[in-house]
C-alpha cells in the first residue's frame, strides 16, 4: 500500500523540525547500535530464553540496527494481530512473528525510510525461516495509524520499544494507540521516563532527542495523558536506570534523572483506585514459558494453583482479556468492601512513583 511521505496534517513547525531531526538521526547518522552515546536506547537485561531464541533467528543485519531500550514483548500472543510502533529495522516485529505464529499477523509501523528499507529486504529471508509470511512493514507516523491503514478496534496488542518519547505529540500517540486496540487489548511498551519535567529547549538538540532523552515524559505527566485517553489504571512491569556515560550528554542534560520502563495497559473500563470485592483469582501455569508463576506488573506474582486477593482492576486485567483462559476468578463486582490494600504501608511511596495508574 503506497503511503504519504508527508507529516500529519496540522503540525506545528517544532513538531515537524523534531520528526526531522529523529528521521534524520536514526536514518543517516547512526549506522549500528554501538554509535549511540548512552544507555538509553539499549537494553543490558538479557532477554527470557523464548525471546533470546526467537531473537537468534532474526537476520543480522536487522539486529545490528536495533535502538530498543528493552524487551517489549508480552506472553500469550498465539494467533494474535500485533502491531509493533516505530519498528525501525523490524528486530522485534519478526521476533513477534515467531510467537504469534502463523495464523497470526504482525504489522510494523515507521517514519524512517532507511530503517524500513532494512527490514524489507530481508522480509523473504525470514518467511522461509519461519517457514510462513506473517509480517508487513508500512511506512508512517504513529501519531497517525489511521494514514497508516490501521483500522478501528483491529489489533490484539501494541508494542513499541523506545519509541514514544521520539514523538512530539504524544497525546495523539495514545489516543491512536486505544483507538486501534480490541477492547480488551493490550498495551505493552518500554520506553524512557524523566524525573521531572524538561526544558522544551532541549528538543533542539538533535542529538539529545536521538538518544531518546530530550523527549522524555515526566512519569506523572505519563499518568495524566493515560488517563485523558480513557486508561485510569497502567502497570510498571519493570524499571531499570539510565546513565548518561558521554560527557557532553552529562553537561547538557545530566540535572534529570532517567529510567527505562516497561509498561503495560490495557483497554479496559477501570477504575482510578484499586478497589476491593472480595474476588480471588488462581493463575493455572498455562501461559507458555510461565508454567510457575505468570508477573502481571512488578508486584503482582500469580504463582501457579496458588489462590490470591485482588482488586477489582487486577480481575479485569486477567479475566476480561487474551489472559482469561489461564486464570480462575472467583467473585464479582456486587459487593465492594472498600479500597483494595494493595501494597504495604511502606512501599506505598515508591509504588507512587511508577509510571502511572492507581494504587497497585
């Protein structure tokens, strides 16, 4: 499907001179992984073992490009529609289609002609290593999926991997993001997150917004656009540090602190609080390479047969989406006995300072 090359209708001339500068940067000045200049867009956790093999089976070429921040992909996605954000050279999209199988379908979505150009030449290599085609590469902008041919309630999940803090306009970015998702759907992306809100100066800096920090979101301001577009309750799945290594980065920027989160939500009507009706829910060790426990967030661990309390919103999450055949939940919503205790007194304050949703 041949698409237009243009922006988005309406942007403003910053939007457009940051959509240049990341084209750009990652079409023409960096030529591999090793020319980035912080951890910010490369991940030092290693893979699960189902990942890293899939992962061994993706072209060379197309790992060599990657400039993720981490491991963005979630459980469960046998026969799933995914729809992989600013895909650059497509590492994670044929990751994916390996996990999703074939009667599942994976679409990768990116502005930068020259990442793309890599991920389609090797688009036969791999159908015949998989022994099936289930990906396609469509060039756009993700604060516009509708351009990109991504229909209404069409996609199962949506990841992306240090991608949203590239954007300029990222309320569009979610609101497109929910628009296209099933109901039920999922949201699971890694990405880097700020301390505290950054000068918009710094989006002049080509090399700063590159390497993925000048477009950082302030964790709490991640929260308040997520609840604008309709998800009042997002989890951290995982948290890890970023450091600024290189000098000139440090002089310009190093007064923020930043990390590198892997974040999951879901299009669901939930609630702004964690509230308590009573339901249980028993995880059955049927989730693919989670036969003992299955981690819905950083403090959520269903160990397998093992009974556990949870909020109303945790209910949702397992039982009214792609997850619901690997649980029981016992209970409904027609007594509620007051806010759920999610978390200890004392890891209350750290829990606040997620990146974004209610108690839990």
């Amino acid at each position: 499907m041949a698409l237009d090359n243009a922006a988005p209708a309406g942007d403003s001339p910053v939007t457009e001179s940051v959509k240049e500068s990341v084209k750009e940067y990652y079409g023409r000045v960096l030529a591999s992984s090793a020319d980035l200049k912080t951890s910010a867009c490369c991940t030092a956790a290693a893979p699960p073992p189902h990942i890293a093999a899939a992962l061994g089976r993706v072209h060379e070429e197309v790992l060599d490009r990657f400039y993720g921040c981490g491991s963005p992909i979630p459980p469960a996605l046998e026969g799933a529609t995914v729809l992989d954000l600013g895909c650059g050279s497509g590492r994670d999209a044929y990751a994916l289609a390996q996990l999703v199988g074939p009667s599942g379908r994976i679409i990768g979505v990116d502005m930068t002609e020259e990442q793309l150009a890599v991920a389609r030449r090797h688009q036969d290599w791999h159908a015949e290593r998989f022994g099936y085609a289930n990906v396609e590469f469509r060039h756009g902008y993700i604060e516009d999926l509708a351009a990109a041919g991504i229909a209404d309630a069409s996609v199962d999940v949506v990841v992306s991997n240090c991608v949203v803090n590239l954007s300029p306009d990222k309320p569009r970015v979610l609101a497109e993001i929910f628009r296209v998702l099933k109901p039920g759907g999922e949201l699971y992306f890694s990405d880097i997150f700020a301390h505290r809100r950054l000068p918009a100066a710094l989006l002049d800096d080509p090399v700063l917004v590159g390497e993925c920090l000048a477009g950082a979101l302030y964790t709490e301001d991640f929260r308040r656009l997520l609840e604008r577009s309709g998800c009042l309750d997002a989890r951290t799945v995982a948290t890890s540090p970023v450091t600024l290594d290189d000098p000139e980065i440090q002089r310009k920027i190093g007064f923020a602190t930043f990390t590198s989160r892997t974040v999951r939500a879901f299009k669901l009507p939930l609630e702004d609080r964690c509230e308590d009706y009573g339901q249980v829910a028993v995880y059955h060790g049927s989730i693919p390479w989670h036969p003992h426990a299955f981690d819905l967030d950083d403090h959520h661990r269903f160990h397998t047969g093992k009974p556990m309390l949870v909020c109303g919103n945790t209910a949702d999450m397992i039982s009214a989406t792609r997850y619901a055949p690997h649980f029981t939940v016992t209970g409904d919503k027609t007594t509620h006995f007051g806010l759920f205790p999610c978390a200890p007194a004392e890891q209350a304050p750290a829990a606040a300072h997620g990146a974004g949703g209610a108690c839990c």
